[in-house]
C-alpha cells in the first residue's frame, strides 16, 4: 500500500511542479507533449481540473501535506475565476491559443520578468527555471525563447541553498505570482468554450465535495450545492429524472447520455455525504431507476451509451474501458453500489457484481485502462466500512 501510494504522489508532485500546472494562475492543462511534464499543451478542460482536485483532495486527506491543499485552492480560484457561469454553472474548457498563437497567453521572457520584479527578480527567476534562453519556442526562428514556469527543486531545500529563510522566499514568491498574473490579465485571452455540459459539471460537483472534505473551506460546499441546483433546474426535461446534455445561452440540446447520468448520480451521493441532506440521495436513487430503465442492456446488465428508443442512433454502443475521464459504466456499477449499501437493496448489489464480474481478469490483466473498476473491485473484495449510529427503541 505504502509503495503504491508514494508512486501516486510522485506522479502528483512532478505535474504540479511542472509547466501542465498553471504556476501563477492555477489549475492544470490538458497533457504534456514531453516526459518531465514541462510542455503543455495549453488548453484548460473542466474534466481534467475536476478529477485533479478529486485525486489531491485524497492525497491532502492521506498525508497532510500542504502543498496538495495549495494546489487544490490553486485550482478552485482559476475555476471559480475563469470557468464559472453567473449562475453557477461551469464552462467546458479555455482554448490553448490567443491571438493565433498557442502559449502566447501564458508564458513569458525574462526582461517581461525583470522589469515587473525588480530587485526579487533573481530569486523568482532561478526558482521558476526563468532564463534568458527560455525553455520553449513555438517554432518561429525570429522569436525570442519564451520560458514557461516550472519548479525543479522544493521550496525549504532552495531556501537553504540561497541562505534564505523558507517563509521570506515564499512570500517573495507568493507576491511576485500576484504581480505576474495582473501583468497577464492584460494580455489577449484565449477564448472561452462556454457550453455547460452536465457530466462534466457533475464531475467538478464532485470536485467541490472533496475539495470541502479535505479543507473545510465552506464556499466550496456552497458552490457544489448552488451548481447542483443549477444543473437540476436548467437541464431537466419535462420528465425531472431525464436530463439534457449541454445547454449555452439559455438553450438546451441532446439527450443525455450515460456519462452525464452517472456523473451525476455519484455527485449527488457525494453532496448527501458533506450535507448529510437526504433529498440528494433520493434524487440519486430516482435517476438510477431512471437509467437502470432506459438505458440497461437486458442480457448483460451493462449500460448503453444512448437511452433506449433514441431515433438517430443507428448503433447503440457500449464504453466500457476509463480513458480520460472513468466510463458511465464503471461509475453506474459504483453507484449501484453505493446506493445498494444506503438503501439495503439486495437487487442492485446484484446488479453491480453482474456488471463487474465478467470484468475480473481484464481490470487484473489491464489496470491502466480500468482504473474506476479497478477502485470498485478492490473495495468489493475488501469490503466497506460501515458505521452504525444506534438510538433508544
């Protein structure tokens, strides 16, 4: 176990050290084009911020250290900031390019640096591997080298190289970000994806849940309660427990698929969880029965990716393997799961364990691309802890 989790939480600090982590602004890019999590590639999705926050939020939970919570605040501010809907809705994604050029946005030459730090610009350069070189080019041979911040070395050991007490550097550093990043909030920005897509703002309910176990920061719990409200509100058909895909300016599209009903399940057991307000399990159980309808492959258990009776489908698939984001199905199997414990229902424990037994060797034999299942097999064969609250009578 040990080992296990010391390989996770390298894998976690090496990208927040790197340049697929927004230094100065927060919140992570979608992957990196090379092997030291240096290069992003710049665009900003909500899913990948979503489950960032989820994984730190537990990383924060097992070992208390303060960087995880820096960087879930980090990235709760850039999503609050950069992705929120007056309504409380979340937008989808920010585009990697501004003014044609990808980066542009985001990354910086040393004498833009000098000039706005001044005396501390030495420190904050070395620190953030800023140099004249730079360490990325977009490609056209008469630009200067542009630098993109990336951290090689941990706060307390480059304090005590630099004969420097820890919190001075870090208030050095903390007060050089600010100037940097209201320097960039003048720049062009990249454009703004602003569809409202509801797996993805389940996911980043979710997100906020966590987030609000971990750090008892209140207007996180605020946020995921007023999104669900939102969600529930504005991308509900006639049917309440039958949901829309996306919605933009007020017009909503597509039925829902898989994704979004699983998504949304699990964010609702996870605000019953920080609320302990029953009315969001109820509504939980009501779309599983929803989906275990209409979207249940009678044969097998799984779940299709369309509901039953959709006209423009020609083909109904079934997405079984967690890329990306974890596939409707692992997650409906969790859900059953779950909700087969909260509401001692026999038939969906059942239910889940058809689902993940045909499974078995594959989630063994294939982890990397069955990590959800992997989760949920684990806590199967393992078992879960309950606790028991017992009164008078």
């Amino acid at each position: 176990g040990q080992a296990a989790l010391q390989q996770a939480l390298l894998s976690l600090d090496k990208m927040i050290e790197g340049g697929i982590y927004d230094q100065l602004g927060g919140g992570f890019s979608r992957y990196s084009t090379d092997t030291e999590w240096l290069t992003p590639h710049f665009e900003k999705m909500l899913y990948d911020n979503a489950l960032l926050v989820s994984v730190l939020s537990e990383a924060y939970q097992l070992t208390k250290e303060e960087r995880y919570k820096k960087v879930i605040n980090e990235t709760m501010q850039f999503v609050s900031r950069e992705l929120l809907h007056p309504e409380i809705g979340f937008y989808s994604a920010l585009d990697a390019d501004s003014e044609g050029v990808e980066g542009k946005f985001y990354v910086w030459d040393m004498e833009e640096v000098n000039k706005i730090m001044g005396n501390d610009a030495a420190l904050f350069c070395e620190y953030y591997s800023i140099t004249r070189k730079g360490n990325w080019s977009d490609g056209a041979p008469w630009e200067e080298e542009k630098n993109i911040l990336r951290v090689k070395e941990e706060l307390k050991d480059f304090a005590s190289k630099k004969n420097i007490a820890s919190d001075i550097l870090k208030e050095l550093l903390e007060s050089g970000k600010k100037r940097l990043l209201e320097q960039r909030s003048k720049r062009i920005r990249p454009l703004l994806d602003d569809k409202i897509i509801l797996g993805w703002n389940a996911l980043m309910n979710s997100a906020c849940c966590k987030a609000f176990s971990a750090t008892g920061i209140i207007e996180y719990k605020q946020l995921a309660i007023d999104n669900m409200n939102f969600l529930l509100q504005n991308l509900c058909t006639i049917n309440s427990n039958e949901f829309y895909h996306t919605c933009k300016n007020s017009v909503r599209k597509y039925p829902a698929f898989l994704d979004d009903y699983a998504f949304l399940i699990q964010a609702l057991i996870n605000l019953q969880e920080i609320t302990a307000d029953t009315k969001w399990l109820i509504k939980a159980k009501a779309i599983t029965e929803f989906v275990m309808e209409n979207f249940r492959e009678a044969e097998t258990s799984f779940f299709y990716y369309t509901p039953f009776g959709q006209q423009d489908v020609i083909v109904r698939k079934k997405e079984v393997y967690d890329g990306a984001v974890p596939s409707g199905n692992s997650v409906m199997a969790y859900n059953l799961y779950q909700l087969s414990i909260l509401f001692d229902d026999k038939d969906w424990k059942k239910r889940c364990f058809d689902i993940v037994s045909p499974l078995g060797e594959a989630i063994t034999r294939y982890p990397s691309s069955f990590g959800n299942w992997a989760c949920l097999l684990l806590e199967i064969v393992s078992g879960t802890n309950e606790i028991a609250l017992v009164g008078n009578g």
